[in-house]
C-alpha cells in the first residue's frame, strides 16, 4: 500500500491529511496517480495539477513522471508560507 | 540549531540560548515574529494553525541556513519554528545570527527570513470569527525573497 | 524607550521586557552588539571604556529613534546602552524595533544601528595587554549611516 | 565660574574631564577659549581646534564665534562613537 500525505489546502481538499492505497497495475507515475484520484474527484485532481503544487516522494521532490509504487509514501504540497 | 516548537516557546530565551552558546559574536541580530490579532479575512484572528511536514520541514530550512553561510561571514544561526495551534500574541518564529560584524548578521537574517516566508514547509490557516482561510505568501514575500537573486 | 545602563544588563531581559510591552507587534528585529576579545591594536582586550555626556547623550539618541519613526511605519522602538568598564562578552547595546511588518522593522533597526554607530554621543577606549587606544567610527560605519541619505 | 568638559580622548590631552575656569574680559567666545587655553597648552589648542570636534554650550551644539561667559558649560567632543 502506498502512503498518500496531502498538506494544507490539499488535505482539506481530499478530507484528509494521509490515505493508504493500493496502486495496482495501472499507476506506475505520479501522474498516474493523480488521473486515478481524479477519476473519483475531478476536484481533487485539478487540486492536484495545480502548477503551484510540489510533489514529493519519500521525501524528495519529484517530477510529475516519477515512477511510483506500493512501497512509497507520495505527498502534495501547496505553497508553503512560514515565518 | 533549528528547532520545530510544537508549544508556546520564549524568543527571550531562545535569544539568551544562543548569546551563551556563541559567546564570541560581536554581533547578534534576532526576528520575532508574532501572531497577529486581526486576521487577513478581516475578522478577529482566534487560531493561526500551522502544520509542517516532520523531516522534510527541518531540511528546508536547514537549505536556508547553508546558503546563508555560504553566502556571508557568519558565526551561528538559530531558528525556532512553531507548528500547530497559536494564540494571537504568540511567537511563531525566531530567527538569531551571530556574526563578527554587524551588517552580515543583519544581511543574513533578513535573507533567512525573506525564505522562511517562501521556501520553509509550513502551511498556516487563519481561523477568525468570520471564517477559516488558508494563507499563500503574499506576492511581496515572493518580491523580498527574489531580492537576493543577483 | 532609551536606557544608559551604568552597569551588565541582559539583552534577553531587554527582548522579554519590549515584547511583554508591545504585544500587538507582528514583527520584532532586535540587535545585540558585544564587547570582542580581540582589541583593534591587535591585542587581547581587557576592558572596553566607554563614556557618555549624561542628558546630551539621551538627546542625541532620541533624535536618532524620532527619525526612524518618521521614515517608517514602526510602532515602538527601545534601545539600551552600557557605559563605564566592559569586559569581553558583555553587551553593549541593544536595540528593538517593533513593526506590523518585518521590513519595516528591520530597516528601522539597521538605520538605528548605523546612526548609534556615527550619531550617538559616546565615547570608547579599549583597554588592551598592548595599551590604551580611543576608537573612532570606522570609514565603514559613515558609509553605512551614508546609505540612508538619498 | 565657565564649567569646561572634554570628552574622550580630549580629556586625556586635558587631563581631566572637566575643570572649572574664570574666563575673564578677554574671552567672549568659544574661539577666544580655545585661543587662552592654546597659549597655555598649545597641543591642547590643536586638538580643540581639530575640524572633527563639536562644541556644546549649555548642552546646545554652537560653532566656535557663540558667546560665553561665566556662568556657562562649555563642552568639547570629538567624533563619537557608540553601538
């Protein structure tokens, strides 16, 4: 089961900050996985395109073509605002 | 040193921490910056909630410091973050730079806090009495930040 | 809030006593600037003298904070100031600008400090194992208080 | 009486920080002290006379044609330097 982590606005959005999920066959890249996500929430899905939108992947930014799977935690970040 | 908070912290302290631990800077410029009362919807603020993303957070920010370093003739930076649930009144950050000289601690903590606003994982929403807003750095955050670029 | 301090005073104190002061400010830049080791003769410092001209000097000080507030949007200033025998470590300034936005808080500090430097009446010796030497404003510090005429 | 300040390194070429002075007819100014104090110290005068130095008369900062007498304080400073 991959780890999904959404942060900030994203986590409002998906109705949570963490999901557990089985990729299978079909999800072999971030990208995939977000068309998967959108397919259930077309919301979500535009969420997560957003050009603002960081995608990180067992804690290293990634492209959205990185090839992901069920041993990886997958997180969406929005634009962070510290200080 | 940088350090997640997840209570209330003293930037007193934090600053009387750092003079000890750096007792040769002849310089020391520090930044608290505090929770505001009025909230940017408007309204009266009751909760700035700030989340951070545990490991990532501490190495984006430890990004920061090293191109500080790099960049001036510093001695030691210090940061403390809050994260979760603040009060208006409380510190959300502290920023210490300890240099030899006065304009490189000030340069420097000017740079680090110009990135902490735009490049640190934290994401804060404001809960006021009129609402909850998610807050993006402002545009001039981004025009601070884009300063050091030359 | 100006302070000639005849004896150590703590600069934490000093931040804990500002922000318990002005609670509403977003933003605090405090800076602390100490007595170095090393003596400007090359020699290790022993003491660091400093005099003041008591009422002329709380003017001169005054005059630098009153040109800060007018140039930016700041909502309180503090500065303390030792006078008499230093040792090495030991503060000798500090100041606090507190400011809705950082910005204007850090610029108002830096300008402060660059004004102290060439502006504020007070005069220091080091004491050095090499011997006595006054010290006058460095070329730097008059281009820096230069900075702020355009 | 005048109350005469050197700060400094003034009050090393003084020796002393302050010092209590008849100015008598002959000194009606800044100028004319610096002139009697010159006849009896002459590297005292130089000093005094240094471009880089302020005078202060009863805490007010005067050039060096301002009137004095003998109830006045009268305060010699060179280049400051606090922070």
């Amino acid at each position: 089961m991959a780890r999904l982590l959404f942060f900030g606005r994203l986590a409002d959005r998906a109705g949570g900050r963490r999901r557990e999920r089985s990729l299978g066959d079909d999800v072999l890249s971030v990208a995939d996985l977000i068309a998967a996500l959108a397919a259930e929430d077309a919301a979500l899905g535009d969420a997560l395109r957003d050009i603002s939108v960081k995608y990180v992947v067992n804690e290293t930014v990634v492209g959205v073509d990185y090839p992901i799977g069920d041993d990886d935690e997958i997180a969406f970040l929005p634009p962070a605002s510290g200080g | 040193m940088i350090t997640i908070a997840e209570s209330a912290f003293d930037p007193a302290r934090a600053l009387e921490a750092f003079r000890a631990a750096n007792p040769g800077c002849g310089a020391i410029v520090s930044f608290v910056g505090g929770v505001r009362a009025r909230a940017y919807d408007g309204g009266s603020l009751e909760t700035l909630r700030l989340e951070h993303f545990p490991g990532v957070t501490e190495r984006s920010i430890a990004a920061i410091v090293d191109a500080a370093c790099t960049r001036w003739e510093i001695s030691a930076v210090s940061i403390v973050h809050r994260v979760g649930d603040l009060a208006p009144g409380e510190a959300v950050v502290f920023v210490a730079v300890g240099a030899p000289h006065r304009r490189a601690a000030l340069e420097a903590a000017d740079f680090v806090m110009d990135y902490l606003k735009t490049e640190a994982l934290f994401w804060k929403k404001e809960i006021s009495d009129r609402g909850e807003t998610w807050i993006d750095p402002r545009g001039d955050d981004y025009k601070d930040a884009a300063r050091w670029n030359d």
